[in-house]
C-alpha cells in the first residue's frame, strides 16, 4: 500500500506545471533524512524558524545573519541544535570546517532569493556533502512573473511588480530557478526540481541528467517566459514522487 506521502503526490490538475499536491518542504526534508539514516542537517535561511523547529535529526545547524526567532530560541536547549548568527558566505569560511568536520548528509538552502547567492551556498555546500547525500534548494518554481520578480527583498519585489503592472501575491521566489539551470550545467551533478511547496530543487553526486548546455551569460539572460515556456527542460521538473525513487536507487 503506498505510503500517504506518496498518494499526496499525486494529486494534480491537467496541466502538469500547476499540479496541486500538500507535499511541503518539511516533507521532502524529512524525507531525505530518514531515507538516509541523516546524522546532521544544515539549514541555510533559518528566517522565523518553522521549518528548522519542525525538522528532526540528531544534529541541526542553522545559519542566518539574523537573531534567532522564537522558535529556533526554543529549539536551542536541545541536544545537536546549533544556530550561527553569520551570513551563509561568512559561515563557510569560518564556521563549516569546526561544525562539520564528518560532513553533512542534507542540507536544505532557503537563504537570499537570487540565483547567484543560491548557486554559490550550493556549490560551498558540495564541499562538505557526505557522498549520498543531498542538497535540496526551496523557491525553484514561480508560478508567475511577480514571483518571479528579481529583488533584494519581497518588499522591492512589490514594488517592482506594481511599477510594472505585474500581479503580486507575496509568493516571492526571485530568480532562484536559475540556480537550478546553472547547477544543470555540472556533468557530475543529478538535478531536478519536485513541483511542490513553490518548487524544491534536488541536487545529488550523479551523472547529469541532461537540459540545454548553456554558458553563465545565457543563464543570467534567462527570463519567466523562457521557463515559462520549457520549465521541463530547464529544470528537470519532476513529480514528488520521483523523489522516493531517486533515494531508493542511491
């Protein structure tokens, strides 16, 4: 009998880009950690601290440049919880080689919403990825222009979209897809994003499971409607579901 997870992946509307599911972030996160017996998790962008409370494995570091919020506060008296006050650049210099000195299995990045910055906590993060492990990057799939918008914070992001006449429904993600496009670009490297919870992009040691070769120019030229156009291509986007079968051939 499939698990509950498993049949909330499937339900959908016809038009796959817009399938409906309650997969959420939490789900594929915890996924991943039990699938791989995980002993430490890395969560980049804490923010108010729903995700990384709710979250278990044995060690949880956190990495923000803000205080931590009430809930990572209630977390902290924990055993394995960690919380760095750092920006994610400043926490790989510095932070990383005394807080993970066997590695991390999964880490999860939902830091600034701009393809480079995410892209750049990707690839710091490989450096430490335990050879099964897996990185997974929220917000790789706007479901429209406005939440795509490319800003330094949603409050600009709305006012951008409103200069432009563009629908804004606080959904933000940036251009945080494009993270997922260059990272396509590594032959050593299996990417996807699953459609749910506004996109979550997998990234696991692995062949290349193809896409369009692109240089960095081509992708920083990338707009909506290109995705918009071939999200399946550019993305690898993926079912929930071909999660469960991607842990399972590891």
């Amino acid at each position: 009998m499939p698990s509950k997870w498993i049949q909330r992946s499937y339900k959908r509307t016809p038009i796959p880009w817009l399938m409906r599911n309650s997969v959420s972030r939490r789900d594929v996160i915890q996924r991943c950690i039990e699938a791989l017996g995980a002993r430490t998790y890395l969560e980049i962008g804490v923010s108010d601290g729903r995700c990384f409370a709710a979250v278990q494995a044995p060690t949880r570091i956190g990495v923000d440049p803000i205080a931590p919020a009430p809930l990572v506060v209630a977390e902290l008296g924990k055993p394995g919880v960690v919380y760095v006050s750092r920006t994610s650049d400043s926490f790989f210099e510095t932070e990383a080689p005394r807080l993970l000195p066997d590695g991390v299995e999964v880490v999860f990045i939902d830091g600034l919403h701009t393809w480079a910055q995410a892209y750049r906590d990707c690839v710091n993060s490989l450096e430490y990825l335990n050879p099964d492990g897996v990185i997974l990057l929220h917000d790789c799939l706007p479901r429209n222009e406005g939440q795509a918008m490319v800003a330094s914070s949603p409050q600009e992001a709305a006012t951008l979209a409103e200069a432009q006449g563009v629908p804004f429904d606080w959904a933000w993600t940036g251009d945080v897809w494009k993270a997922i496009v260059a990272l396509r670009q590594h032959p050593d490297l299996s990417t996807c994003v699953l459609d749910c919870d506004r996109g979550v992009g997998v990234v696991r040691r692995g062949a290349n499971e193809g896409g369009p070769r692109l240089s960095e120019a081509d992708i920083a030229r990338l707009r909506f409607a290109d995705l918009k156009a071939n999200p399946v291509e550019l993305l690898g986007l993926r079912k929930p579901y071909h999660l469960v079968k991607a842990l399972a051939s590891r």
